[in-house]
C-alpha cells in the first residue's frame, strides 16, 4: 500500500511537466504539419512591412546621398550622421537607430511594453500597429481553427471562411483586453516607473536601485503575461467551443488559467526560454552592421529572414501549445460517457 502511495506521488511530480512537454510537442507538431500556412504568414508579414521598408530605405538614402558620409558608413555607423538624421526625421524615420540591428527591435519592442513607453511616442507608428494587429486578429481565427480542426484538409476558403466567423468575437476580446492593456502599460507601468526613480533619487547603492527596478519590470511583465494568457484561452475556447459571448469566454480564460495554475504558466515560461535560446543564439550569429558587399547584404538578408521564420513558427507554436493544454484538460473535466 505504501509503495502504492508512493508511485502515485512520484507521478504526480512529473506529470505536470510531462503534460506541458508534450503540449509544447503537439503544438510545434500542429504548426509543421501545415507548412502552407507558415509560408503564408511570412508572405503576409513580409508584404506588409515591404512599403515601410522601401520608405525608410528613401528617407536614409536621401540623407546621405552620394557623400563622404555615405562611404564612410559603409565601414562603420557614423553617430554623427546618425544624430543629423534623427533630429530631422519625421515620425517613422524616427524608428531607425543601431538598435535595428540583430535582436534589437524585439527587446526595445519589449522594454516599450514593460515601461509603458508604447504609447508615448509616434503616434502614426502605434496606428501602424494598430491595423497590423487587427489584420493578425482576423487571420488568427483560421489559424486557430486550423489548429482546432488539423484533420480537416487547409484550403484558402476554409482558411478565410473561419477568419471572418470568428473576427468579430475576437474583436470583442481585443477591446476588453486592449482595457487592461492599456491600464498595465499606460497607468501602472509609468507611475511604478517614476515611483522608483523619485524615491531612488538619492540612494547612492547601486543594488538597491537595480533590485527595485528589476522587481517593479517583473510585477508589469506578470501582469501582462497574465492578461495574455487568459485572453489567448478565450480565444481557444471561442475556436473548440463556438463561444458567441466575449464576456463568457473570458470567464473561459481565467476559469481555465486560475484551474490549472502551474500548467498554464509552465507552458508560457517553457516556450518563453524556447524563444530566449532562439534570440541568444541568432544575436551570436547576426551579422552586424558594417555590410557592404552585394554578398554579405544578400547573406544578412536572407539569415534575417530565416530568423524571422523561426520566430513566427515559435509564435504558432504558442498558440498550438496553448490548444492542445487546453483540449486535453477540458477532456480530462468532461464526465465519461456511461456504460450499459
């Protein structure tokens, strides 16, 4: 009986981590078996940033033109240009810095949502954004649907058909959510920012401010992790259950986080380590700026691409993870069948 007992405890140690591993396994498998749906994604992704793009290569190109400077950056980035350029530049020219460069744009991406700074600056770029994710809201609920329905044969009017059955319900969702965000990100973030620095002003130890900021980033990024999460559940159960109502399929989400605590944070994390290795490793081996050659500018390209491929797959596979956790506790919740 003893011994009994005792297997059953060392299950039930590893059973959480099992669940969140294959999770992670089917939802990568979910998202390889439609190899269309990833080449159609980074075709969508590729074509809406192609317009800015081309405008910021204008507005760079303009500015140095066929000058010494224009030599000189072709060895190294020239700060002083850097800095004429930027006072002068308009909303989006703005957005270019060294930062562009290698894993730069996710983490400054990431600081603006942790400090708030988001919705601070560039207007015209934050409605950018805006549009792009209400494009990304109306293709998710094919995606989702793909992942819900995988033994069903992925066809475009399958595909769009979903996507605009489920757009508006996902809207509602955007809108509730986008409340919170804004809250966490607009209200909470900057004052518990500006708290620190007003009662840190003349604290002269440099690890008590390090410690209070490192502790303020992690309560903001909790936060939105936890509205993330419950909202992309809502999500999945509005896809697996045809949820109609925004509302209930939020209780959905939080019934579903706050039911299965460690699974629902577990998964998150794991793939957040995933997607860390995958920025470390692509930070060693992006090349930097000082690329001239027709060559080198074309390697840069297309390895900044197979990054960016990389990147969108571990995005599906979040939402793959996501749905196949979620499948396999609402199966376990659900009272068998009886038997005569």
């Amino acid at each position: 009986m003893f011994e009994l007992a005792m297997q059953k405890e060392h299950y039930r140690i590893f059973e959480e981590p099992m669940i969140i591993f294959s999770a992670i396994r089917e939802g990568l498998r979910r998202v390889t078996a439609s190899p269309k749906l990833i080449l159609f994604l980074w075709l969508f992704n590729f074509v809406m940033a192609l317009p800015l793009t081309l405008l910021m290569s204008g507005q760079i190109e303009s500015s140095l033109g066929a000058s010494l400077v224009s030599e000189k950056m072709q060895k190294s980035f020239d700060l002083d240009w850097y800095e004429e350029f930027n006072h002068s530049a308009g909303a989006l020219g703005k957005t270019f810095s060294p930062a562009v460069i290698g894993v730069g744009p996710f983490l400054g991406n990431l600081e603006s949502w942790l400090t708030g700074s988001l919705f601070a600056n560039y207007a015209g770029i934050v409605g950018l954004g805006l549009g792009y994710m209400i494009i990304w809201m109306f293709l998710l609920g094919g995606i989702l649907d793909r992942f819900a329905h995988r033994e069903e044969r992925l066809t475009m009017e399958r595909f769009f058909s979903a996507s605009g059955r489920y757009f508006l319900r996902f809207v509602t969702l955007a809108v509730l959510s986008g409340v919170l965000y804004f809250l966490v990100c607009g209200f909470i973030a900057p004052q518990l920012f500006a708290l620190i620095a007003e009662s840190t002003r003349d604290t002269t130890v440099e690890k008590t401010v390090f410690f209070m900021t490192a502790g303020a980033y992690l309560v903001v990024a909790f936060l939105l992790m936890l509205i993330n999460m419950i909202f992309e559940y809502a999500k999945i159960a509005t896809v697996v259950h045809d949820q109609r109502n925004g509302f209930a399929a939020v209780l959905n989400g939080v019934q579903f986080v706050f039911s299965h605590p460690a699974k629902t944070f577990g998964l998150y994390l794991a793939l957040g380590v995933f997607l860390l290795v995958g920025l470390g490793v692509y930070s060693i081996v992006a090349p930097g700026a000082n690329q001239s050659s027709v060559i080198n500018i074309t390697l840069t390209f297309l390895l900044g691409q197979i990054f960016l491929v990389m990147k969108l797959i571990m995005r599906l596979t979040f939402f793959g993870g996501q749905m196949a956790l979620y499948e396999t506790m609402t199966e376990r919740m659900e009272p068998a069948p009886a038997t005569v």
